[in-house]
C-alpha cells in the first residue's frame, strides 16, 4: 500500500511541472514581427532618436496604434451593398 501511495504522488510531482509548461502559449517574437511594431510605432508620430522623451512618446504612439487597430476593427468594412425583393 505503501508503495502504491508512493508511485502516486511521484506521478503527481512528474504531471504537474508538465501541465503548467502545456498551457503555456507565450512565444517569444520574431525579429519580423519585433521590425513591423516598430514601423507600426513611427508610422503613428514616434522618433526613436528622442531620448529626453522617451517614455511620453512611446506610450502616446502606441496608443494611437491601439486607437486605430480598435476602429479598423469595429466598422471600416461596409464597402459592399444588398437589395431585397425582385
């Protein structure tokens, strides 16, 4: 019995490290997709060679970008158009 409770709780230790690794799903980012924020980020106003501000500046163009991912995403698309009847 002993034995058996032992086997137990070793399958336990070994399972749970392993299941806590699975549900992991954070990936570190590409060099591409690390280059195309970046781009993103100037696009909205930022200068990287700004030094003295930088904290500002980078927080006020990525939340243009958020503000403009957000409004792409509910409602830019309406370009087509539908008839009912005859």
């Amino acid at each position: 019995m002993k034995s058996l409770l032992e086997a137990a709780a070793i399958a336990a230790l070994i399972t749970v490290p392993l299941a806590a690794f699975a549900q992991s799903s954070q990936q570190p980012l590409t060099r591409a997709q690390v280059r195309a924020d970046l781009v993103q980020v100037e696009k909205a106003g930022y200068n990287p060679s700004d030094w003295m501000h930088y904290p500002e500046n980078i927080q006020a163009a990525e939340a243009r970008v958020a503000a403009d991912k957000q409004a792409a995403a509910y409602g830019s698309g309406s370009n087509g158009s539908s008839q009912a009847g005859k």
